[in-house]
C-alpha cells in the first residue's frame, strides 16, 4: 500500500499557536515536502527533522528555514527513520501549508 499521508494546515496566528506535528514513516525510503500555499507576502520558517521525536525539538526549531509564499521545499531522510518532526511556525501572520508524505 503506497497511500500518501497528506495533511493541510492552517492556523490563523503562527507566531502565537505554531504547527508541529510527528509523521510516521513506514515501509523504506521517505521524502516528506513542505509546500507554503499562501500567498507571497506570507512567509513561513520550516524545518523536518528525522530522529524518534515526541516533542519540538532545540534542533529544529533553530535550523528552520523561510519559505515562501508558492514554494515548495523538500526534506529526504533515510531508510531506518522511523517518523520526522515537522515545525510549522509564522511571525505573526496566517500559517497555510501543504504536507505531504512521498514515497
């Protein structure tokens, strides 16, 4: 069964109620991407982490990087990950995204 997991987002204020959530990565090989569906001038900050995760982690939330409105970015990991950690966060504005989970 190669069934995507797709989840879409949205959160009125970011900087104050920030998205994070733990995916699991079954079978092989995965690629989760992260694509901001909101407009230009509605930027957010991401970061996808691979590691056995619970909670946001330090790591994560300092190697986030911006992505714009319309972009797409994508995160592969190895095989033997077992789920990713996948913060969401805005300086304020609206929070619209797409994630999904690519085999």
């Amino acid at each position: 069964d190669n069934t995507p997991c797709k989840m879409r987002v949205y959160v009125e204020n970011g900087q104050l109620r920030p998205f994070s959530a733990v995916i699991d990565t079954p079978r092989g090989p995965n690629t989760v991407a992260i694509r901001n569906i909101g407009q230009l001038e509605f930027p957010f900050a991401a970061d996808v982490y691979a590691n056995d995760v619970e909670d946001p982690s330090p790591e994560c939330i300092q190697a986030s990087a911006t992505i714009q409105g319309g972009a797409l970015r994508t995160y592969p990991f190895d095989t033997l990950v077992d789920s990713v950690e996948v913060l969401l966060k805005t300086d304020g504005r609206p929070l619209n995204a797409r994630i999904e989970l690519l085999q």
